[in-house]
C-alpha cells in the first residue's frame, strides 16, 4: 500500500516547517493543533484543511505524524485519534518521549489494526526547516517502507533502529551527547573570554580543528555576543535529560553529564532562560570567572 496523503498534529517550532516539507512533497491533506490560530495561520499560508479534531484529521489521511511535547501529550493524542482510525492506517510519532511510551501507543493501536512508529528527529529549527533532519525509528521495518517517501520529505538520513522504542532509546544517545557538546562548547569559549581572546577567531580556529563541531560554528557566533534564538530550547532538552535520567536510572546507574546538566539547566530555568536557546548554558559558565563564581 503506497502512502500518498497525510496530516500532522502538533505545530511548534519544529512541527510547522516539518508539515511545510510535507506539503511541498505533495502530501499533506490535514492540519491539526491544540491552539487553532496557529493551525489555521498555517493552513491558509499552504492551502491545506484544518481539521475539527484529531479524530476528523484521522479520517481524512492514511498517514498521521505527531510532533509534541511530551509523553502525556503523545497518549492524549493516541486516545483523540482513535474514533477516526481504520485499519491499514500507520501514525508516526516525532515526539522524544520514553521508549515505554512508545511502546504503549503502539499496543493501543495494534488493537485497531494500524501500525506505529517512534520516530524522533535531531537537527534543530534549521534542519526542520531544510528538511536535512536526521529521523532514528524504531518500529517494523516492513512499515518504515511504505512511509519512507513521506519521510524523505523530512530528512536526509532516516535509519531504522529497531522495533518500537528503539528510536526514542537512540534519540536519549543524541541528548547525552548534546547536553556534553554544549558542556563543553560553553565552558570552552567563556574560558577563552576570561583570557581576553578574541572569541570570533577563537571559534573560527579550533572550529577548523579536531574540536570542530557543528554546535560551535552554529552557535558560537550567537552565544558570544548574547544571542541565544532557539535553536533547540532549552526547557525541552531538560525534559529530554529527565528522559535520560530515568532511563539510566532503570539500569541502576547515575550519569554524571546528564545531572550535571541538569543542575545547570534548572538554575538557568529559575532565572527564566527555558525558552532561550540551550547555548544560554554560556551564562552559567562565564559566572564561572566571575569574582566569587
């Protein structure tokens, strides 16, 4: 069964540009969204339907993708979308949310005959807007082919990981990781401000080196001069690290970058930088060379 026509639920900062694509693909039929200004607002800029509810976008699509912020949120949406659902249908969560979870919205909709896959996708607003995301799925191979053209619209590496919850377990990988590079990016380059470097030739240097990477060129520039424009929000990738967190937790460990993190993230969320950038980790570490950090 080839998958032609699809709806997306959940317009934030990554999911409008992601149905965007989906639309210049020619594949998207339906739009839905808690706040519905921002539904229609987009709908009318791609001509594409509103749908009352989730249930009514579920009736007029074969493919439904979700990109929202949280486990509760992918469950409520599962439960919404089921009085339209039919057999054959396959739901696509982007969502980064536990592999428990994940594995539950798909049990609840195997009792309905439609397939489901846990899809999380790294690559900021940038890559969302480009569609060069890269998408970690877990689920049945068998099922990622029939939705991969739809994909492709999205990103430019889709690699399947496993079955269902193997993509939100790969997705936690990449937030360790991100939460290390942004530990260490930061606290680099307020290192390097504290010895009166010129900080644009600071970045421009060691970003031609081995210490090279992709959140220093891209965010460097910004977080130097006070500029932190998400990018990728800071509150969410607390809520990823919690993800992180209890996961670890599971396996009777504790890992030091992810509560350190965490301890720095909850200090910059008191003082109201959740919707900053994560690179607002910079303010944190430049009080580090503060008289009396």
């Amino acid at each position: 069964m080839q998958m032609t026509s699809a709806g997306f639920i959940g317009l934030g900062a990554m999911g409008a540009p992601m149905a965007a694509n989906l639309h210049r693909a020619g594949a998207l039929a339906a739009l839905w969204n808690r706040t519905t200004d921002k539904a229609r607002a987009l709908a009318d800029e791609l001509n594409v339907t509103v749908a009352d509810t989730p249930a009514a976008l579920a009736q007029q699509v074969d493919v439904i993708l979700l990109c929202v912020s949280a486990d509760a949120d992918v469950l409520a949406m599962i439960e919404a979308l089921e009085p339209g659902l039919r057999p054959g249908q396959v739901v696509i969560d982007h969502s980064t949310v536990q592999p428990q979870t994940a594995q539950t919205a798909a049990e609840r909709l195997a009792a309905q005959g439609v397939d489901f896959l846990d899809a999380p996708v790294s690559g900021g607003v940038e890559g969302a807007r480009r569609g060069t995301l890269a998408l970690m799925v877990g689920g049945e191979a068998g099922v990622l082919d029939r939705v991969r053209p739809l994909l492709e619209a999205l990103g430019q590496r889709i690699e399947h990981m496993g079955p269902v919850g193997s993509g939100q377990a790969t997705k936690a990988v990449n937030q360790i990781m991100a939460a290390g590079i942004n530990q260490a990016v930061t606290e680099a380059l307020a290192f390097a401000g504290a010895h009166g470097l010129p900080l644009e030739k600071v970045i421009e240097v060691v970003g031609a080196g081995a210490a090279g990477n992709w959140f220093l060129s891209h965010r460097g520039p910004g977080m130097t001069q006070g500029s932190f424009e998400p990018g990728f929000r800071l509150a969410l990738h607390h809520k990823d690290l919690t993800i992180c967190q209890a996961m670890a937790g599971a396996l009777g460990v504790e890992l030091p970058l992810v509560e350190k993190t965490l301890e720095d993230y909850r200090r910059l969320l008191q003082a109201g930088c959740g919707e900053e950038d994560i690179s607002a980790l910079y303010r944190e570490k430049r009080r580090l060379f503060e008289p009396g950090g």
